[in-house]
C-alpha cells in the first residue's frame, strides 16, 4: 500500500489485516432503503447493524445516503464509494473495520430533487432517518407538527419543492402513490419519544392539509414503527480522520468514531419486507415505549445534566464532566433516587443495572463528546429526558429536587450565552433567540427569568409549568447558577 492513499474499492484488498472489511460482495449489492442524515451516529449503528446483516445473509439492503442539511456527501462518502472507516474506541482500545452497506450518497441540500428521486421509486422499501429532534418540525411539549414553523409554512404553499423533512417524506409518498403504489415503512431512529408515532402524526397532518385522499393512502400504505437507537457517537474531529492514518496508513474522510455499547429496539409494524437486523442484535418488539424511557430518561438524561452543569462548570467533555466527583455523585443519585421510580418494566433489561452500565459508558475518555454538542438543541431534547420522569415523579408525590437543577442548568446555560450576560458561549438552538430576548428583558432576576422561560408553552406544558414545587425548585437551582458559584446549586440540592 502507498503511504496516505485514500479509502477506496481498490484500496479495501491492501489495507492491514487488523483492519476488518466487508465480506460480501459488494459489487452485487443492490439499493433497498434509503437513509436521510448521514451522520456519525448512522454511520456508527444502522450501517453497521446493516453490514452485519450483509455478512450473515446477503440480501438487497443497500443503502441510499441522503443528506438534505450540510455537511455535503460527495466529497466525502461520495469520493469513497460509500465506504469509510467505523473506529470503536474505549479508553485505549481502538478497532478498525470498513463499512460497506452504503452503496450510494446523494446530497439534496441545495434542492429536494435528488431526494425525491431515491425516495419515489418502488425499489426504495423503507427509509431509516436520524435528523436530530428538531428535524420533525413538531411542537416539543404536544408531539404536534408545528405549522408556523418557516420550513412548513413554504412547504405547504410550494409542496413540489419542500424543504422539510415532513414535507418531503409526504412528497415523496404522493410520488409514490401517483406512479407505482407500492408501500413504504418510515422508521424514525431519532432520540424522540414514541418517534413512530410523532413522525406519523407530521407526516399526517402535512398530508391532510394537501387533500385529494393522500392522508388516508398513506394511512393504508405507509408504516412508522417507533425504535429506540443507541451508541454514543460524538461528531468527527480532524484528529479523529488523522488517526487513521496514523494508525492504519490510509486516508479516509467519512471517518465515525463510536464505543463498544450498541442497542437497537424496534417496533415490529413494517409495510413490506423487514431488514433482519434481529439477526445482527437488534430486537424486534411490540411495544418499544419502554425501552424508550429507558434510555432517554437514563443515559440521555445523565449526557444532558451533565453536559449543562458540565459548561457551567468550565469542563469540556462528558468524561471531563463525570469525573468530577460531585457532578458524579448528583448524577448518580439523580438517576437511583428520581429517575429510576419512573420506568416501566422493561423487558429482559434490568433498569438498575442499567443505570450503572450507562455511567461506565459515559466515563470513556477516548469518546470526546463536548458538552457543548449535547447541550446543542436542549429545547428539543429537556421534555423526554428531563421534563417527562419529573411530571410522573409529581403525579407520584415524589420529590423532584435533583431533576429540577439540570431543568435550571439548561436555562442557565442558554442565558449566560445573551449579550446580557456577557455571552460566554455560542448556543445552537431554535429557542436560543428567544431566551435572549427574555434576558435581554429581565436580567439577572431569577424568578423572572425562570417564570418567563417556563410560560414557552411549546417546551413545558402549562400544567407542569404551573406547579409550585417545580417552579420553585427551578427558581432557586437558577439562582445559583448564574451566581459567582454554579455548583453551590448541585451540592445544595444533593443536602435537602
Ligand atoms: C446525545 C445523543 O447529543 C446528544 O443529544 O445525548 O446523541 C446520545 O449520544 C445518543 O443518543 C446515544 O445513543
């Protein structure tokens, strides 16, 4: 192998042996579904759970690449046939293997064409997608789509060229239903709860509003089975795409970084054939809800306070964040003391050793996952994670003093980022804007800033809002954070 050749077909038979590659025959796969976001959590578990599958039973599940949102593919991916280079890392163990299921990529940024192309023909079954949460343009606290969000708004008035992720999946069925018929499963792998369910409710409700019967075609020819996804795959570094070379001597620009964990639950309510991925280790279930709560209420629930509380207290990563011994200890017992009395029995998982599992998981120093990463797009992410296990604590009598402080820990973190507060940090988040404004209002008094925070109806829903405990556990947690001493507020809760 020449030094610093780029990933190619023809580099897959040279690479080091310690480097794992397909052992199928790729030239032979063809395209059955297609996936919209292309990212490192895709490239780190559905591609992956599909090339497993691949190898154990050759069948036509290639998959089409789709991006609608940057980066683009072509240069990347697209240069490398599909093929890069999946890292599974912990501490200092490192493993290599080569990627094969995506056959095909196709950037659909600019227009929703090249999109729709893939998604129309009857050869497509089914379509997976991570677009993060806020990509199902629906309101956080009812599920609802949001129709004054911008991108729905134009794509209901020009419904030919949408922008949205409702809107074309909803194009992309009327093209369906006009040319062919064939039916089409949608299978959300989002961090969103009952994502199925919310996913057929945006996609109805765009559909109902077109007319012409569409609504109840796909009511009749579309499935959207609801899934729980799981690896925590941080998004690519420059050191992460160098490492190859370092370590292997080749070149690959699609690199995704992932650990060793990996879960994959799914509703069992397919249109048509079902990828066996069940053969690889992912489940099939009738009911996913509570392995949902599971994990979002858990593992996403602790990436989240600590991700919030970690910012606040100066610490870059989530194992930075974790091995401060008091972040560790109020994440712990946040989990064991509030959380835990949440779930609902969970089939063949025992929610407790679970727990403990998911804290190892997050103390992986070799999986740099920024705070700043998971703290993106909190509004999207506080109902299922943090706002859910406290309405059910409250409706059981039960104390909420530690799950309110990383409620407080993400308004704080989203205000120390206003002009009023000096911006110590740039937010990404559709609310970001919002919660300035409110800042920029109301300065530095908490109360204020925590009752106008709680009255966005579209993030708490008034009845929780409304609570006194809640809010009064919010105010005072806000209080400290934004004071010369943040994690007074975490020591004070774990003493009440
Ligand atoms: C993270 C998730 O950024 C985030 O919101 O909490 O991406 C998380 O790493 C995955 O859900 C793990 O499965």
């Amino acid at each position: 192998m020449n030094a610093a050749e780029t990933l190619s077909r023809d580099l897959l038979e040279r690479l080091p042996a310690s480097v794992q590659t397909p052992s199928y025959d790729r030239a032979t796969l063809a395209p059955g579904m297609a996936h919209l976001g292309v990212g490192a959590f895709h490239r780190c578990h559905q591609a992956e759970y599909t090339d497993d599958l691949l190898s154990l039973r050759f069948d036509r599940w290639g998959i089409v690449g789709i991006n609608i949102r940057p980066p683009t593919l072509a240069d990347t991916l697209g240069r490398q046939s599909g093929l890069y280079t999946r890292l599974i890392r912990e501490n200092s163990h490192i493993e290599a293997r080569v990627i094969g299921s995506i056959v095909k990529v196709v950037d659909s940024q600019d227009s929703a064409a090249p999109a729709l192309a893939v998604l129309s023909p009857p050869d497509i079954e089914l379509v997976t997608m991570t677009v993060t949460e806020k990509g199902y343009c629906h309101i956080p606290s009812s599920g609802a789509l949001d129709l004054s969000h911008p991108d729905i708004v134009h794509d209901l008035a020009n419904p030919e060229r949408p922008r949205s992720v409702p809107g074309i999946l909803t194009r992309a069925l009327e093209l369906r239903r006009a040319t062919h018929g064939r039916p089409l499963t949608l299978l959300s792998c989002d961090n969103i709860p009952t994502n199925g369910v919310i996913l057929e409710n945006v996609v109805r409700t765009f559909a109902e509003r077109r007319g012409h019967g569409l609504a109840e075609w796909i009511a009749a020819n579309a499935a959207f089975p609801s899934a729980m996804v799981d690896r925590i795959a941080p998004a690519v570094t420059q050191a992460d795409l160098e490492s190859v070379e370092q370590w292997f001597g080749y070149r690959d620009a699609a690199v995704a970084v992932g650990e060793p964990f990996r879960q994959w639950v799914i509703e069992q309510k397919f249109a048509g054939r079902m990828p066996r991925w069940d053969l690889a280790g992912a489940t099939f279930v009738d009911d996913v809800t509570p392995f949902e709560y599971l994990k979002m209420r858990v593992l996403n629930g602790a990436q989240t306070t600590l991700a919030t509380l970690g910012v606040l207290a100066g610490l870059e990563h989530t194992f930075d964040a974790i091995a401060d011994p008091l972040l560790s200890v109020f994440v712990r017992r946040m989990l064991v003391e509030e959380t835990l009395p949440t779930l609902m029995p969970v089939p063949g998982m025992e929610p407790s050793a679970y727990v403990e599992q998911s804290l190892a998981r997050l103390k992986n120093t070799a999986i740099r996952h920024r705070n700043h990463q998971i703290a993106t797009d909190g509004s999207q992410k506080i109902v299922q994670r943090l706002l859910n296990p406290i309405r059910d604590r409250l409706s059981q009598g039960a104390s909420i003093g530690l799950l309110s402080v990383p409620v407080a820990a993400w308004m704080a973190y989203l205000i120390q980022a206003s002009t009023r507060f000096g911006k110590r940090w740039s937010v990404s988040d559709p609310y970001a804007g919002k919660v300035a404004g409110i800042a920029d209002a109301t300065g530095r008094d908490a109360p204020a800033l925590a009752s106008a925070i709680l009255a966005i109806d579209t993030i708490f829903d008034p009845g929780l809002a409304a609570n006194q405990t809640f809010r009064a556990a919010v105010i005072s947690a806000l209080g400290e954070l934004l004071s010369d001493d943040p994690m007074a507020a975490v020591q004070h809760s774990l003493e009440q």
